[in-house]
C-alpha cells in the first residue's frame, strides 16, 4: 500500500446543487428504464402480445447472458474513450437516445404473424438491452470522475442511490395507472417513459461535468480485468460480498409468492410485502446519510448485514403469524438491504480512486462494467436456484405442500439468507480502505491532477 505525502493546500472541489440535482435526475430516468423491463415486459410479452411464456423465457434467458458477458466489452470501450466531453458524459447522449427509441420499439408490437412477432421481440430487446448497458454504466462510472473529494462523492453516490430507489418505486406504482389512462397502451406508456428518460439524460449531460486530471489518453486493453481481480484488494472484497448479498436477495425474492402462497395462504399478502418491502428499501437508501455519519461506511454495511442476518433467522421460527404481521416482519430486512445498497454503491469508488493511485490507471468504466457483471450474474444464479430447489423439496404446484416441501420453502427465503447475511461480513474484514486513508488517497491523487496540467502548460 502507498505512503501519502499529503499536501493540505490541495483543494478538493465541492459539487454545485444544480450538478448534484441533474446528477441524481439521471438515476431517477435510468430506474423507470429499468423497471420497465424487469417488472413490465414479462407481462406485456405474454398478456399483450401473445407470446407463449417459455418462448419469452427464451428470449430473456440468451439477452441477459449476452448482455452481462457484454458488460465487459462496454467498460474496455468507455475507459478508451477521449473526447472534448470526457470519457463517459458522450455516452450519456448516446446511449440515452438509443434505449429511449428501443423502449417504444419493445413495446410498440403491431399486430402480425406470431414468428415476426417474435422476430420483433428479439430484436428489439436485445436492443433495449444493449443500448440501456450502454447508458447505466458510463452513468454510475461518472460518479468517480465529478470530484476528487471522498465526502463529496459519497454525497453524489448516496443521494443518487436514493433517486434510482425513487424512480423504481414510482415506476412501479404509476405504470399500471398510466396504462389504463392510455386505455391500455403500451406503446404510448413507453413514449412517456422514454421522452422522460431522454430528457433526464440531457439534463445530466449538459450540468454535470468530469474533472481534469493528469490522465494519459493511453488506451487500455482487455488484460486490465484481470489486473483489477489481481491487484486491487479493495474491489475484489467489495464484489466478494456484495455477490453473497444479491445472490441472496435474488434468491430470497423468488421464493417470497411460495413462502406467502402456501405457508400462509395468501397470495394477496405477497402484492402487500412487495409494496412494502420496497418503500423501507426506500427508506433505508434515505437514512444510510445519517448512518455512515456515525459510523462510517464499513461498519454501516456489516451491522446491516447483521441485523438483516438475525431478523431473518428468527422469521424461521414465526410460521404461525397473522399473514399481514408476517409481511410486516419480512419487511424490516429490506430496510437494511437498502442501506446496504447504497453504502456499497459508495464504496465501490474509493477503491477505483485506490487503484488509480496504486497503477497510475483511470479504469473507471472497466471497474463498473465488472462491478455489474458480477452483479448480473449473481442474480442470475439466485433466480435460477428457486427452481432447483423447488424440484428437490418434490414442489407440486396448487395442490396442499407435503411437511418437507414447506420447510424446505420456509428454510429458504428465512433461515438460509439468514445464515448467508450473517456470514458475508467477515468478507468485510479483509476490507483495507478506512474513511482517514480515502482521504488521503483523494489528497494524493488532486496533487497530482495539479502537476500534471502544469506540466501540460
């Protein structure tokens, strides 16, 4: 690890309202995006169009293995990219005007024969796929390239997490109201929601501007994933841990319809905790602010994962609950997940800033795309495990479970996250970057921003 010499007289730029707003806006456009297509598009495959649902499971399954593998290329591409704009604010135009016309074209299906129907949904998935990577990652990677200053970017980053949480939650109570306002257009709830997002890109484009550094315009070949898997301790825990917690949380919600189904026979209380479990995932990204105050960064997410480790294991035990105080109690591990989220979503920036002082390299874009990779993928995975599981606990469905199919139900969306939650923070001690040394490491890096452009003048 390096030895700073710290110059106090370097300055650590603060970041204008009107930056931080435009900055935060773009998550907001970026999650109704998202929403779109991991909430909606099922539904409209399949209850719209007529696509049979294995057909449609079809598609997803190749888009999304297509689309986490091309994380990587994308993130090689943006960290080679130089222009008058910067490295990633060009994509924000780009990639913004393509995905919002790709959305109006996934949803904008006419009427025709179901193998060009189908021709259609391929085509412009992969498109709205591609092109919404291609907006989401140079957007996240802007984080690390606005400011130098450590306090400063965990304001942009957490305030922002807190946006994209907003945008979901909006989008996913809207929509179905917006749907009946356009007697039941799809097409014509995707230009709105495509216009907005368009717009949002703009705004971030235009206000929010990428710092000058000392940078070389060297271009950075594939070799430099395995340089950040390697060589940079930092990312390689973050990413450790937070693939146990969204390989659990992926797995955990695709058990939630069978643990309310068919433990406490209510399927309307599954509607009511995704409602409500989202709005304390809300609640969580707001307080985090305050949490990391008190506690910093490191100890906020391992309490948290704790807490939610604990809470989760006891439900194990409550199988007797009224539905609707089951739902509530399943909840509260959601606000803590929250906060998880967006605490990690800080912290993944202090170790790009740790890896561009150790290798004098700006791999912001390389960093995120991998970041990502193992984000879809981890959630793939624990998607894909509700299924195996189900057929070892011999699921049958509709029919009253036998006594082992609903521990093994119950087991799995309680007492194994539980297990899992409780575990991942020992990941976190291996863990080298302290609040103190973020801001050394920030110091270090503005002093050499400085000598580098005076050498250029």
């Amino acid at each position: 690890m390096s030895t700073l010499t710290v110059n106090n007289n370097v300055s650590l730029e603060r970041i204008s309202p009107k930056s931080l707003f435009s900055y935060l806006i773009g998550g907001v456009g970026d999650n109704v995006i998202y929403v779109m297509i991991v909430t909606f598009l099922m539904l409209y495959y399949t209850d719209s169009v007529g696509i049979p649902a294995a057909t449609v499971g079809s598609i997803f399954l190749v888009t999304r293995i297509w689309d986490t593998f091309s994380d990587l290329f994308w993130g090689w591409l943006f960290d080679n990219t130089h222009s008058r704009f910067g490295k990633f604010r060009p994509w924000l135009l780009v990639g913004g005007s393509v995905c919002a016309l790709s959305l109006i074209a996934t949803f904008s299906i006419p009427s025709m024969p179901m193998t060009a129907t189908i021709t259609w949904a391929c085509i412009s998935y992969f498109m709205l796929s591609t092109s919404y990577t291609s907006f989401d990652v140079p957007y996240w990677a802007l984080s690390t390239v606005i400011t130098r200053n450590p306090q400063e970017r965990n304001r942009v980053v957490i305030l922002t997490r807190i946006g994209a949480t907003c945008g979901q939650w909006l989008a996913s109570i809207i929509t179905l109201p917006l749907l009946a306002l356009f007697a039941h257009s799809w097409s014509m709830v995707a230009i709105v929601y495509g216009i907005f997002f368009f717009i949002c890109a703009v705004i971030n484009f235009i206000n929010v501007k990428e710092i000058q550094t000392q940078e070389k315009h060297e271009k950075h070949s594939l070799k430099v994933y395995w340089e950040l898997l390697s060589k940079n301790t930092p990312l390689l825990v973050l990413m450790s841990f937070w693939i146990i917690i969204n390989f659990t949380m992926s797995s955990r919600i695709g058990f939630g319809l069978y643990y309310f189904k068919y433990i406490f026979h209510s399927e309307e209380a599954l509607a009511t905790y995704l409602g409500v479990s989202t709005f304390l995932a809300f609640m969580g990204a707001i307080i985090t602010p305050l949490l990391i105050k008190y506690m910093g960064k490191l100890n906020t997410c391992w309490i948290s994962a704790v807490v939610s480790g604990g809470i989760c294991c006891l439900l194990f035990f409550a199988t007797t609950l009224n539905p609707w105080l089951a739902v509530i109690l399943n909840s509260i591990p959601t606000l803590f997940l929250g906060v998880m989220t967006v605490v990690l979503g800080a912290m993944l920036p202090d170790a790009i800033a740790w890896h561009e002082l150790e290798n004098n390299r700006r791999v912001e874009g390389m960093a995120f795309s991998l970041n990502l990779f193992q984000l879809k993928l981890s959630g793939a995975i624990g998607g894909a495990v509700t299924g195996y599981v189900l057929g070892l606990c011999h699921y049958i469905p509709n029919v009253q479970q036998a006594a082992g199919t609903l521990l093994g139900i119950n087991a799995s969306f309680t007492l194994v996250p539980g297990i899992l939650f409780l575990l991942a923070p020992l990941i976190l001690t291996r863990y080298p970057l302290s609040e103190k040394f973020n801001q050394q490491i920030a110091q270090q890096l503005a002093q050499r921003d400085v000598l580098g452009l005076q050498e250029e003048i």
